[in-house]
C-alpha cells in the first residue's frame, strides 16, 4: 500500500515551477486522453459514415456540455474543499469531504441521466438543427445520456486524485479508456455499420472503464482519502461547503454551455457544411487549449494547497508562474494550427467546402487564444481560495449575457455577418479576461488582511 500514499504530493513545499509542470504535463496528457473521445468519433464518421454525420456528432457538445459541466463544477467544488484540507493536514475533515463526494456523485448520476434525456428534444429544436442532421443528432444523444454515470463517476474520482496532487493515475486510466474508445469506434462503425450509434457505444462503454478504474484505486487506498464503502453518506456541513463553492461554477457552467446552443444555431444558419467545418475547428481547439486547462487545474490545486496552509506569498508566485507558461505554451500552439490548418482539418473530412469553413475559422478565432489564459488562470485561482461566486458572475456575464447581445446585435445590424458570428467567443473572451484580473487583485490572495477576516469567518461558522 506505499505505492499510493506516494502519489499525492504536498505543493506547499518545494520548487513552484517545477511542481505545476509535474501536476500539469500528467494532467494534459490525460486531456489530450480524453479528448481522444470525440476526436476519434468525429475521425470515425467524417471518414467512413459522412458529412451529416460528422456534422450531428460534432454539433452537440454544448447539449452534452450542460450537464457534464454542471456536474465538473461540483467536482471543483470538491476538489477545493479535499485539497485545502489536504494542504492543512487534517485527515478527519478529508475523510468527510471524500464520502461526502462520492455519495454526492451517486445522486448526479441518477439525475444527469433522466434529466439528460428529457432535453433532448428540445436542445435539438433550440440549435435549429437541419433536417438532414436532426435524427442523427438525436441518436447519437440518447445513447450518451443513457450511458453518462461512467463519465461522472470517474470525473469526480479523478478530481479526488487530482485535489492531492495525483495526476499521474488518472491519465493512466485516460490512456487505457482512450485506447478502448478508438478499437471500439473502428469495430462498431466500420466493422458492423452501427454508424453514429457505434461511436455513441463506444464512447459510453470507454467511459465505465475509466469510471471502474479510478474507484478500484480510491478503494484500495488506505489513506485518508480512499473509498470506505460503508461510510460513504453525506455530511450536511461538508456538503454546504462542497455546493458553496461547486453550486456557483457548476452553473457558470451549465449556463454557459446551454447559451452555446443559441450560439450553435447561428452557426447553423449557414447549413450543415459550416457546421462541420466548425465541428472540425472545435475538435482543433479542444486540443490547443489542453496545456492551458492543465495549467488552470494545476494552479487551482496549488491554490487551494498553500491558501490551506497559510502562505499567501507562494500562492501569488503560484499565481504568476502558472500565467507564464500558459501564455508561452497557448500562443506557440495557436501559430502552429494557424500555420498547419488544412493538414490539420483534412484528418475530419476531404470535403472542400467543410474544408474552407474550417479554415476561416481557425485564421479568425486563433490570435485570441493568450486572453483565454488570463481567465481561465484567474478563475483557477479564485476557486482555489473557495471563492467561486466572482468567476460564476463573471464568466456568466461575459460569455452568456455579452455574447448573446453581441451576436443579436451582429444578426440586427450586419445580417448575421460570417465574421460577427466567428468572433462571438473571442470578444467574450476579451471581456472576461479583463473583468477577472480587476477581480483577483482584489482577492485574498492580493490582500493579506482579507485573508484573516476570512479565516475568523471560516472558524465561526465551524
């Protein structure tokens, strides 16, 4: 059992830099895992199945991205809660946090699932989904929603690893659910001609095997942190913590991505070649912004680690550090998709059209990508300190409420210009990043003295 008390790691100690590459390069490489998911689906139908196909797997992702980042921001939540008390060593109240998560996930399960399927309809109907598209897209949701408990299960166990330090096993099992994922897509479609139900299958049943994993290790840890089935129940106390700072980013979340359906709509409107040109561009920019994700989740560990242990000075160097790199590593990855875009969009489609789309989307939205750092490091930080409310409000602003008003005014006053609507995410974006920076130096981690009067809160309200 010495092997996985040694996988966590203490970040309040030691080289900064050093100790965010360690926590993020494991981190990226299970996101670049993950996002194997619906890259290969989309490989897989673009290829062999085609345009209408590639076009109803790739269209979706705001609809599945409601629920998933509802229950990803309660994961957040946990996550700050178990990593603060890990950096403050207090085993009693880490034990909680983690029973309390894993009885919490049980219930989103049951929920994401019947919730997931009542929508469907109605999301498909709220995107103005083509008729060429619209039976396809339902297929491919049904069976996702049907099948969505192994993604939750291993997103909130994952998160429990990750809150301690633990990248490394988590993109281990990302490894072997990817791998699972790309014969299974191979098997079902081009094998036995399931077509946009086979990747469907394939992606759910990948999903349980990484879901089967990250409980199989939590269970067998003897740490504080490990799985006691019988004691998995949830504290009223630690829950209130848990939703006080998962309620707020969950719903940032959810919000978020169900504006995206509305924003999805208006891409729709220029027919289903443009909504796989942006389905291909969306699968090249999920992987762009992999090293900046890793980076954010690493800082919010490190955050949560050195606020739990009192030492504001390393959590600003944290801070900073951690904005570095991700600046570096996101603006040379933006260069090189602007540079190898149609090598890049020909692994979707040979499609001309689709092609072109693609391109201009890339060519339009890639010099905005270092803004995404600042938020995305800011909002880290914040939730790192269990301030989770001021991103919520923030990002809500920013990308559901400009970005609606912005695209209505782009549909009013330029026809719903091609242009408008490809910088609809790049504006947000720009409007976010400022509004957070404000923000964060007027957090906790800025001031000292706010940070005691937290504190004397925190202990009274205990």
């Amino acid at each position: 059992m010495r092997r996985l008390r040694q996988a966590d790691a203490d970040m309040t100690q030691g080289v900064i830099w050093r100790q965010l590459l360690d926590f993020a390069v494991p981190m990226a490489l299970g996101l670049l895992f993950q996002q194997l998911y619906n890259t290969v689906d989309t490989i897989v139908v673009g290829q062999f199945v085609g345009k209408e196909a590639l076009a109803a797997v790739g269209s979706v992702g705001s609809v599945v991205n409601m629920l998933v980042g509802l229950c990803a921001g309660l994961s957040t939540g946990a996550s700050v809660i178990i990593s603060q008390c890990y950096g403050a060593h207090d085993n009693a109240r880490l034990h909680d946090a983690v029973h309390t998560t894993i009885a919490l996930t049980f219930l989103l399960c049951i929920a994401a699932t019947v919730v997931g399927l009542a929508m469907v309809p109605l999301m498909l109907d709220l995107m103005a989904t083509p008729a060429d598209v619209i039976e396809l897209s339902r297929e491919y949701l049904n069976i996702y929603f049907a099948g969505i408990t192994g993604l939750l299960i291993y997103n909130m166990g994952s998160g429990i690893l990750r809150a301690v330090g633990d990248s490394r096993r988590p993109l281990y099992f990302l490894c072997v659910s990817a791998l699972t994922n790309i014969v299974l897509d191979l098997v079902f479609v081009v094998v036995f001609h399931w077509g946009v139900a086979g990747v469907a299958y394939a992606t759910i049943i990948s999903q349980f095997a990484s879901a089967v994993l990250v409980l199989i290790v939590l269970t067998r840890s003897d740490t504080a942190y490990g799985i006691k089935w019988r004691q998995i129940r949830i504290r009223r106390g630690m829950l209130g913590r848990i939703m006080a700072i998962g309620f707020p980013s969950g719903i940032q979340q959810a919000i978020t991505s169900f504006s995206n359906v509305f924003v999805q709509s208006y891409i729709n409107y220029f027919g289903s070649a443009c909504m796989a040109g942006w389905s291909s561009y969306n699968k090249l920019d999920s992987y762009i912004t992999v090293p900046l994700q890793a980076i954010a989740l690493a800082s919010t560990t490190f955050v949560g680690q050195n606020y739990g242990s009192n030492n504001l000075e390393r959590t600003r160097k944290g801070v900073n550090q951690a904005l570095g790199m991700s600046l570096v590593v996101t603006a040379a990855l933006g260069v090189l998709v602007m540079i190898f875009s149609r090598p890049c969009l020909r692994l979707f489609t040979a499609d001309a059209e689709v092609m072109e789309y693609g391109t201009r989307f890339i060519m339009i939205i890639s010099p905005f990508y270092i803004m995404s750092c600042f938020n995305q490091i800011y909002a880290g930080a914040l939730r790192g300190v269990g301030n989770a409310n001021i991103p919520m409000i923030v990002m809500l602003g920013s990308f559901v409420v400009f970005r609606q008003v912005y695209l209505l005014v782009n549909r009013i006053a330029f026809d719903n210009s091609f242009l408008g609507v490809s910088l609809a995410y790049p504006m947000g974006w720009v409007v976010c990043s400022i509004l957070l920076f404000v923000c964060y130096r007027r957090s906790v981690i800025c001031h000292p003295e706010k940070a005691k009067a937290k504190a004397v809160e925190e202990v009274a309200a205990e």
